[in-house]
C-alpha cells in the first residue's frame, strides 16, 4: 500500500501577509495553490498507478484540492469527505499574522507549533491534541485495512492535521 499524505496548495499569493488560517477561516486557494493541487495527481499519475480513494477534509481547500488531484492522476471514484480531516480552529490566533501572534504571545509559541506540534494552552484551539490524534488513528485505521502491495490512498487535508 502506498499511502499519501497532501497538504492543500497555497491559500496565499505573494503580495498577500499570511495569516493563520484553521476551520474558521475556509479560503480558497490561490492560481498557485490550485496548480500545486494538480501536480500531486501528476505526481500519482506518472507512477503509473491511480489511488483507489481519496479522502479530503470537508474545508473547500482540501476538498478542491482533492478534486483537482484526482483529475490529474484520473481518479474516477467518489471523493470522501471526512470530518475528522477538519483543519484546527486555531482559536484567538485564527486570521492573524505571525507578527500579531508574536507580540502578543511570544514567538517561542510559535516555534513550539511549527517545530515541536505543541498547541499554545489558552489560545482556544479546537479540537484538543487528543481528539486530533484519535481522529487521524480513526481515520488511518479505517484506510489501512486493506494494505495490497498496488492500493494506493491519497488523504488532503490541512497543515495543522498532518502535525
């Protein structure tokens, strides 16, 4: 079985300040983002092989990516959308920049994210580290039952779910 893990494609262009984006904050992807979309199903596509599912998260950035992924590699199955591949509603920090984070919470919470996955206490994150880790075991226990040498998967979802 090959499974694949994708992250959608960009939500930003270049001209824009990143903000941080969880469930609350479903913004579409950008000519960028959508192009990076399609290159993971040509990545699939030029394995010769085509997934037997797709999963996406119910956001429209993981469900379009999704898509368009599986249009690339000619995935002709339904895509399932799963609510435990939701983003993290990342609470006061959600629609901010990292400089507003920053001042406010110090960049070492930032840095305990991005490198060490730890969710700052009292940010009002949803849901809690332990929810999201029964929701991906849920998730991969379900994909993972059938392990054929040729099964491939692929799973779009948000960068804060593949921590």
């Amino acid at each position: 079985m090959l499974l694949v893990l994708g992250r959608h494609g960009n939500t930003f262009g270049p001209e824009d300040t990143p903000v941080w984006v969880g469930a609350s904050q479903d913004l579409p992807l950008t000519d960028r983002g959508l192009d990076q979309s399609r290159a993971i199903g040509d990545a699939l596509r030029r394995t010769g092989r085509t997934p037997g599912r797709i999963l996406a998260g119910p956001l429209k950035r993981t469900r379009i990516g999704a898509e368009l992924a599986g249009k690339a590699c000619s995935f002709s199955g339904e895509i399932e959308i799963d609510d435990r591949l939701r983003e993290i509603n990342y609470g006061a920090w959600g629609g901010k920049s990292d400089a507003e984070i920053s001042g406010q919470w110090g960049e070492a919470a930032i840095t305990d994210w991005r490198e060490r996955s730890i969710a700052p206490p009292g940010a009002g994150w949803t849901p809690s580290p332990e929810t999201l880790r029964v929701n991906a075991r849920a998730v991969f226990d379900t994909i993972t039952k059938d392990r054929s040498d040729r099964r491939i998967v692929l799973v779009m979802t948000s960068n804060g779910v593949l921590r």
